[in-house]
C-alpha cells in the first residue's frame, strides 16, 4: 500500500471533503452488499415456493440498491475528484512560489525539464491519488469491520473467517511495499533524467543537426527511455505482486467462509438462507478491497510524483534574504521625491565570487566604482567574469566576500525588490515569452499606455517592423521570440527596457548576435537609452565601448587595465590585445559611424519566421478528424511485435475470468448439493484449487501486460524523437518546447492506460461474455434473451459516447500542453522574470492557466465517471434479470 504523509497534508482545509467522499463510499459498500444480501434472500424465497408480491418486493428492492449505489459511486467520484482538483491547484500555486524564491541561481545547477516535470506530470498524477486511490484506502481500511458487523447477523464462524481474510489481504501488501520500498525515487529520477534530456534535445535539435550530432544524441536519448521502462517496471512488481496478493485473499476468503458455511448447513449449525447470503455476498463484501487493488497503480505513480514534489518543496535558495534587509531610501527610485542618499552609483569593493560547483573564481578581488550618470565598458575575455557582475548587482547570487554597493549601501542591506527596481537590462539573449509583443513589451512597465509603448518602440528603432508584422503590437512572437530576427529581438528587448525607466542600465553582450546592419541600428538605441544613466557596458564588441567615458579590462577576475578607449589602444596592453584587431578594421579615426543607411535597410529587416498556424492547434485538428478505427489500427499496429506476449496475456485474461466464475459455479453446486443431499467433498476441493489460481493467473496478465506496455512506451519515446528529427528545425518553430515535453511524459505514459488495460481486457470481455450467451443461449434460452440487452448496452454505450469523451479529452490534452509550455518558459526565463519584477504577474497568468485546466479535466473526469455508474447499474441490473 502507498501512503505519503507529506501528501495528507497538503489536504488541510480539505479533509472535510474528503471524509464526506469516504462516507459516500461506504454507504455504496452497504448498499452493495444489502443488493447481494437480497439476492440471497431472492432465491430463497423462491426456492421456498413463496408468492410473487414477495419475490417481487425483493427484486424491487435489489434493483433500488443498484440504482442508489451508482449514484452514491457517481457523487463520491465526482467530490473527491473535485478535492484533488483543488489540491492540485493550491499545489502548483506553492510550487510556483517555490521557483520563485529559489531563483535563477539555484537553477543555474538544476535542469529544466525534470523541475517542469515536478510541477505539471507531478502534480497531474495526484489526480488519481487524491481522487481515486486515497479515499478507496480509507474505505477499504474500514471494510473488514463492515464485512464481519454484516455477516455476523448470520452466522459469526463464517464472519470471523472473512474478517481474517479482509486483514490478511489488506495487511499483506502494506507489509510488502514496506519491504520494497524507494523504488518510487529510483523511477522519479530516470522520469527527471528523462524529461531533462528530452527538453535539451528539442531545444537544441537545430543545432545538433547542424553539426551532425541529432543522431548520437538520439542514442542516448533512447537509453534514458529504456532506463526509463525498466525503472518503472521493477517499481510495478511490487504494485502487481501487491494485486496477485488481493485477488488471491479476495478469492481465498470468499471460497473459505462458502466451504465453512456449507459444512456448518450439512450439520445443521446455518441456515440455507444464510448460506445463499454468503454465496450471493462473497466477493461483493470484498469488492472495496477489490476496487483498492484496481488503484494500487494510482497510488504507485503518485508516490512516486511525490518524491519530486517534496525535493523541490525542500530546497533551500542559494541567496537567502539578509536578515538586515531594509526598504530603499525612496530617492534611489524612479519616482523618488525625498531621501538620504541621492545618487544611483555603483562600487564593487573586493568581491570574491565562485559559482556554486564552479571550479575557478569569476571575482578574485573585483574593484571599481561608477559614478552617477557614468558610462562605463567593461570589456576582457570569454569567462572572466563580465555577465557575473550583472547577476551580482540584480543579487540573483551573492558574492562569498566583498561589498556590492548601490547609492553607497551594501545591496544586501536593501530590499531585493526595490533594488531591482533601479536596474534595466538587455541581456545578450533576452528571454521572449510566448505571446504578443505588447505583452512583452509590457514586462518593463506593465501598466505602460499605448502610447508610451509605441514612443518606447520608436526610441529602440522597433515601431516599423512591428507596425509591417501581421497583428502589429498583437502579433503572436512564439517561444524565444522564435519568429523574430536577432535583430528585432534585441530591439524589443531595448524598448522593454526603455518602458522601465530605471537609473541603472546594464548592457550585457547586447550586440553580440546581431548582423552588421542591425548592429548599427540597436547601438542608435542603445545610446538614447544610456542618456542620464550610470551604464555598464559588458561586452566584446568595440562599437559597444568605443563611447564609454571609462573601460575596464577585466582578467581571471579583477580588474587589469582602465582609461578611455583612445589612451589603451595606443598602449601595448590587455586592452589592445583584445580590441586591436576590430580597431584596425574600423580604421584608426573610425569612431563614428554613418547610420543613416544601415537604419533604413534595418527598419525593412523582413527578416521574421513563418507566422502560420501555431502547429499544436493545427495538430489538434488532425487529431479531431481521426476515427476510432483509425486510431485503434495504429496502436494495434504498434502492439504486433509483442504478438506472442499479448496471447499469453489475453489467455491468462480469459483463465483467470473463468476460474471466477468457476468459484461461482462451484459454489452454487456445493449450495444445490447441501440442499439435496448430494455428496460435496469434491466441489470444496474444486473451490480451493480455483480460488488461488484465479489470483495467481490474474497477477500473470497483469505483470505481463504492464511490462510489454512500458517496452512499447519507450519505443514510442524514441519514435518520437526521431520524428522530431526528421521535421526539425521548421517544425520547432511553430511548437512550444513545453508542449513537446508534455506529449513526450504525460500523453504517452497515459497511452499505457491502453496496451496495459484496454487490449487484453477488452479481448476478454468480448469473448467471455459471447460465450456466456452462447452457453444460455442453448441451455436456457429465454435467460439469454434477458440478458442479450445489458450487454448489448454495456458494449455500445462507450461507442455511442465516444465523440463527447474525445472532444472533452482532446480539450483537456491541449490544456495540460499550455500548462506545460507555460512552465517552461517561466523557469527559463526566470532571471528576466526577476530582473523585470514579473514574477508576481507571471503567478497570476500561471494560477489563471491551471485553473482553465482544471476546470476542462473535471468535466472529462465528470463524464467518465458518469458512464463508469450507468455500466455499473446496467451491469447490476443485467445481473437481477
């Protein structure tokens, strides 16, 4: 059994809910054994020779307790899917805050996709725990005292032997998951190692295809998703062993108290009547235990979820807030009318700065001051520690020794959000988030009018080439900006920050990928954008310093040279030996450029990606017009090369419903012997034999069935990839990598729900109940025709339904791959999202995002169950005919 007391608790506020679910539940268990408990005393009465107003009321009174009980089943569903829901929700809202307080500089260690993983797979497979498997334990947790408070009115040797076996099943697997237990966390981390590896793959396929590596990595790409496979499988055993176990007690417990009850009637210590009860009720008053084991698999993949959950909930940030942090004096603001220190300077003061693992220092000893309005180069090196001194002055690390001070105040003295409030800055790949470009232009000031967006645009050398984009402002720019030039991306990264106005403005490698005519153009903006600030210039290109009032060459991180451009190109020093090369190019008295030209051809940059259809819209409209048929063909077509392994599967099926009905069968007969007279030694050894074989056949289908389906997953992993490969990179432009994430680990693993419970199961609930029929058909006809229409209904319903189910399915899917493409980007672009302070708005689009999931997946989770309650009526129904 699966159970996380850190799970249970995030269900404060919400255990009301959930004992209501469990008492729902209960009352269902009740009315189901009362149903078997009438059908008992049904055919008693008949037996008896009683009148039909009595068989009458008491078919009347079955057919009540099918009815109420789907009901019940149906309601119960429907609220505790309702209180997952709602943890999901408050879950993800605290995973998001998590991110948030743990920053850019925790993630610079940790990998994208297995935290993406955490938040959106994770918490998706609590659905089921919460909804499903944890108010079924309760349940079933209670059945043994329901089961002998029941049986007992009857006969209480026969109770107490089916007390023993509802312990003896309920206790076994609890006892053998303990034994095998952290499996779950080896499964968590080859699902992150995984989804990890995906995400890098998709995102930098391109690349790897220019340089002929997609195959290679396609190799070990294939070998995470085998480890994958084989991971979830030995975690699976236990599950399925836990199941054999079930089944095996389930079956064992009801032919035990049968053979015990039959004895009991021959020596006249139990009535007939009371031995038809506990024939009728034998397997139903376990069925809570039987529901339980249809579950287990639930509860395997949440704890499992929950590993990565609680390691993300746990983690500490690397820059904690000082615990001397105060608000900034308000005149360091951009809208400050009062304060003690007044002007926006910058001084580094011995700042020794190592990342985290790193293995040499990007500070050693940094010291430099700017002063208020300064603009200042910094130029040295790739690695000598340029980007570090911005991701210092936003304090997403802090330094191990040293000062950073801002206004004369060490900044972790002041508030880290209105320290950032001060800062601009365009980074040398500034992160575009999927959407419109005023919505990212919005970043910098979010309450920013229209005019004040188009001056900024105007300012950065971007308002014509948005004005020339198909929706103008409201143009749809993809992941990355993917369907922007280089250059059009910096110049709304430019005019993002023109929008915030801050006193401080850094300039991280802001020309370094962008074309010469562009080059020229965005160094236009950049100069209106430095007018009046302190600026720090990072870069490598000397067009970017050539203006600067001071350059600082920076070594193995420190400080190795300073002057203005004219005075070091003529020494024979660092500075010359980095910049020397682009000075002759540029010719000696080259410092000004003629704009003119190269602004003109720049503003008619045409130089965009395909606007089209966004490609995961476009393949949910393929997806809508496939048939059944069609689909069914394609997994089947899938499932040949295991063909052999699926008849082994499909045979154990069929074996392991016949012995079911065998116990049954044999039951009826032992019942029919006692009653005449009959010899029935013989069927209580018959009983005995097919009781356990029905489990143990039952656990072979089911390990079986579980192992060719996480085979055929990995598979499924690596075709994917492949195809990726194959319509890379066009294809990427129009697909948000997170989608792809989703479609990689939740859209595939849900197709197990197929192979591993569709086929097999599907084959013999055709084939058992056709011969069934075909049996009554010769045997007892009119008893055939009575049932023909159940079962026509239980085969069609699904059918007839199909088209809402698909419709609210496909819905459902094209929200979770919003979610997760949301996440995505969010913890990728985690540092603008700081350094901008949108991390706030960024929550409520994410919390907004969830909620419309949500609210899709309860209506599918809402008419699933609903068919789920009407087959279960239809079926009891049959059953009374």
């Amino acid at each position: 059994m699966y159970f996380d007391r850190r799970l249970w608790q995030l269900t404060r506020g919400l255990r009301g809910r959930i004992l209501l679910a469990i008492a729902i539940g209960l009352a269902a268990a009740a009315l189901g054994i009362a149903r078997f408990a009438l059908l008992g005393a049904l055919l008693a009465r008949v037996f008896s020779g009683a009148g039909a107003a009595a068989v009458a009321m008491t078919a009347f009174g079955v057919a009540g307790a099918v009815l109420l009980r789907g009901l019940l089943d149906h309601s119960r569903t429907v609220i505790a899917h309702r209180t997952a829901s709602r943890v999901q929700e408050d879950l993800r809202g605290r995973l998001y805050d998590k991110i948030a307080e743990l920053g850019p500089a925790w993630f610079a260690s940790e990998r994208t996709g297995g935290v993406m993983l955490s938040l959106v797979d994770g918490v998706e497979q609590l659905q089921s725990f919460f909804g499903q498997y944890l108010p079924q334990v309760c349940v079933a947790a209670l059945t043994p005292i329901a089961i002998f408070a029941f049986i007992a009115w009857w006969d209480v040797p026969v109770a107490t032997v089916m007390l023993m076996a509802a312990l003896i099943t309920l206790a076994a697997p609890i006892a053998w998951n303990k034994v095998e237990g952290g499996r779950g966390r080896v499964r968590h981390e080859a699902m992150k190692g995984f989804g990890s590896e995906f995400l890098d793959a998709v995102q930098g396929l391109p690349t790897l295809k220019a340089f002929g590596q997609s195959t290679a990595y396609g190799k070990r790409l294939a070998e995470r998703a085998r480890r994958l496979s084989e991971s979830t499988m030995r975690v699976l055993s236990t599950s399925v062993l836990t199941r054999g176990i079930t089944d095996c007690g389930i079956a064992i417990g009801a032919a035990a108290a049968l053979a015990l009850g039959v004895w009991r009637v021959s020596n006249g210590l139990m009535t007939i009547e009371a031995l038809l009860i506990v024939l009728m009720a034998g397997t139903e008053v376990f069925r809570p235990l039987r529901d339980l084991r249809g579950v287990l698999h639930q509860g395997m993949v949440g704890q499992s979820a929950a590993a990565g959950i609680h390691a993300l909930l746990a983690a500490e940030p690397l820059v904690k807030p000082s615990p001397l942090a105060r608000p900034l004096t308000p005149i360091l603001s951009p809208d400050a009318v009062e304060g003690v220190v007044g002007v926006p300077t910058i001084a580094f003061e011995d700042v020794h700065f190592a990342y985290p693992g790193g293995r040499q220092a990007a500070h050693d000893g940094l010291t430099f001051t700017v002063a208020a309005g300064e603009k200042i180069g910094i130029v040295g090196p790739s690695g000598s520690g340029k980007s570090s001194i911005a991701r210092l002055l936003l304090r997403l690390f802090d330094p191990q020794s040293g000062t950073v001070r801002v206004g004369g105040q060490d900044i972790r003295t002041l508030d880290p959000e209105a320290l950032r409030r001060l800062i601009a800055i365009v980074h040398q790949d500034t992160y575009l988030f999927h959407g419109t470009v005023e919505e990212n232009l919005r970043l910098g000031k979010p309450d920013a009018t229209q005019a004040e967006l188009e001056q900024a645009a105007r300012d950065a050398n971007a308002h014509e080439f948005i004005r020339q984009l198909p929706q103008g402002y409201q143009t749809i720019i993809g992941e990355r900006g993917v369907n922007l030039s280089g250059g059009q991306r910096q110049r709304l990264a430019i005019a993002r920050a023109l929008l915030r106005d801050a006193p401080i403005l850094i300039l991280d490698e802001a020309l370094s990928s962008v074309d010469a005519e562009n080059e020229a153009v965005i160094q236009q903006a950049i100069d209106r954008l430095s007018q009046g600030r302190t600026t720090l210039i990072l870069a490598h290109r000397l067009s970017s310093v050539i203006g600067a009032d001071r350059i600082l060459v920076l070594d193995s991180g420190h400080i190795v040279e300073s002057g203005r451009h004219a005075e070091l190109i003529r020494r024979d020093g660092p500075y010359r030996r980095l910049m020397g090369a682009q000075a002759q190019e540029r010719g000696e008295d080259d410092v000004s450029l003629d704009l003119a030209e190269p602004i003109a051809a720049a503003r008619q940059d045409g130089e965009t990606s395909d606007f089209g259809a966004d490609a995961t819209t476009a393949t949910a409209a393929a997806a809508a017009r496939v048939g059944a048929a069609e689909t069914l063909l394609s997994l089947t077509r899938i499932i040949q090369p295991w063909a052999r392994e699926f008849a082994v599967v499909v045979l154990s099926g069929i074996g392991r419903v016949a012995f079911f009905i065998g116990v049954g069968i044999l039951g009826a007969l032992a019942v029919a012997a006692v009653k005449t007279g009959a010899p029935f030694a013989w069927l209580l050894i018959a009983l005995a034999l097919a009781a356990p074989l029905a489990g143990i056949l039952h656990w072979i289908e089911s390990w079986l069935a579980h192992d060719i389906a996480y085979r055929l997953l990995a598979e499924l992993r690596i075709d994917l990839y492949r195809k990726l490969d194959t319509l890379a990179p066009a294809y990427l432009v129009r697909r948000r990598s997170g989608d792809l994430i989703a479609l990689a680990s939740q859209d595939i693993e849900t197709i197990e729900y197929f192979f591993a419970h569709t086929v097999a199961p599907a084959l013999v609930a055709i084939l058992v109940p056709s011969a069934v029929l075909l049996s009554l058909a010769v045997v007892a006809w009119p008893v055939a025709l009575a049932l023909l229409p159940f079962v026509l209904y239980a085969a069609l319903a699904p059918v007839v339904m199909r088209a809402r189910i698909d419709r609210l399915g496909a819905e459902a899917r094209d929200a979770l791959g919003l979610l997760s493409a949301y996440v995505t980007e969010t913890i990728q672009g985690l540092s603008d999202l700081v350094a901008f302070q949108a991390v706030a708005g960024r929550r409520a689009g994410f919390m907004e995002t969830v909620r419309g999931y949500q609210t899709t997946r309860l209506r599918l989770l809402s008419d699933l169950s609903s068919q789920t309650a009407q087959l279960e009526v239809v079926t009891g129904l049959g059953g009374l005919g």
